[in-house]
C-alpha cells in the first residue's frame, strides 16, 4: 500500500510539473509566449509610461528610433521615475545628418546612450520644482543647468521645455534642442 501511495504521488508530482511547465512556456492563445521587458506589456487603458508617450507623439519619431538603437527602451520602460527631457524631430534637425547617421550606427551605440542618457534624470520633476541656476545630475553622470526667466525654463541655455506630459514612471518635458554632454576630459 505504501508503495502505492508514492507511485501515486509521484505520478501526481510529474504531472504537475509538466503542467506547470507547459503553461509557462504559451500564451492563452497557445502561440509561444513572447519575450521582453515591461515595454513588452499591452495596455491600452492605463496611463503610458515615459517611452510611451515617446511612442505616441508624431514629433518624437527621431527620439525613439534613438532610443530603440541605444537599446534604452526596456531600462526607460520600468518603473522609474524619470524626467525625461524628449527633443522634437526639428531639434534633431539641427544636428548635422552626418553626425545623426553615424550616432545610429552600432559602432557609435555607446556615445548615442551617453548623449540620450544625458536627456534623463532618475526623478520625477514638474516644471514648478525648477528654480534658476537649479543644478540637475542626469543618468549619463554629467550636470545640467536649469535657468527660469519670465516663466520660460531652459537647459544649460540651449533648450526650452515647450511642453510637459506625465506618465506613469515619470514625466516627459518636450524640448526644442538636443542636450549634448560636456566632452570628457
């Protein structure tokens, strides 16, 4: 009999695991279940995270392309929360296409991520906590410099926040210049 109850127990155990396993491994649709980071999860009712709002913007399509080559997607897409400082299409525009095209290149990866890096901060600051000669360490490990004058806010005397939009993980001050780091010594 006791040989009887362990035989059954382990069958039970295998079957559990296999179960287990198999579940883990497909969707609810059976197809296999695709991977990725939070930037991989669907909701369309909750409010988007900071690469979302990227996503969502017509005038933010350099942005995520950058984004998507740094390989910057996932690590924006978590909880946070950031301040991310998103330059317009027009501001890359202003960047000479040469240095874009080479900044997208794998190759140069690790300089677009200093530079894209250097857009963010690991907190989530609305406009009103900006205080002129304001000092903001960014995720690259380099400083920018907020001025206020007559209610206008700009970065390091080169960009202005034209707009803000919360997100779940933060927010997302649009800008009109792309911020480019200080070089290394």
């Amino acid at each position: 009999m006791k040989q009887l109850l362990r035989s059954f127990f382990a069958i039970s155990l295998v079957i559990l695991i296999s179960c287990n396993t198999q579940e883990s491994t497909t969707s609810s649709n059976g197809d296999a279940a695709t991977a990725g980071g939070q930037e991989a999860v669907s909701d369309d009712e909750s409010q988007k995270d900071v690469v979302k709002v990227a996503v969502g913007s017509k005038d933010h399509t350099t942005l995520v392309a950058a984004l998507k080559q740094a390989e910057l997607v996932t690590a924006l897409s978590n909880a946070g929360p950031f301040t991310v400082f998103a330059p317009v299409n027009a501001a890359f525009d202003k960047v000479p296409k040469a240095t874009l095209d080479e900044l997208m290149t794998n190759e140069k990866k690790a300089d677009l991520q200093n530079i894209l890096q250097y857009h963010v901060t690991t907190s989530s600051l609305k406009t009103e906590y900006f205080t002129d000669g304001q000092v903001l360490g960014m995720v690259n490990g380099d400083n920018i410099t907020v001025s206020v004058k007559d209610g206008k806010i700009m970065l390091n005397g080169t960009a202005t926040i034209i707009a803000s939009v919360p997100a779940s993980n933060g927010i997302v001050h649009v800008v009109d210049a792309v911020l480019l780091p200080p070089a290394k010594k």
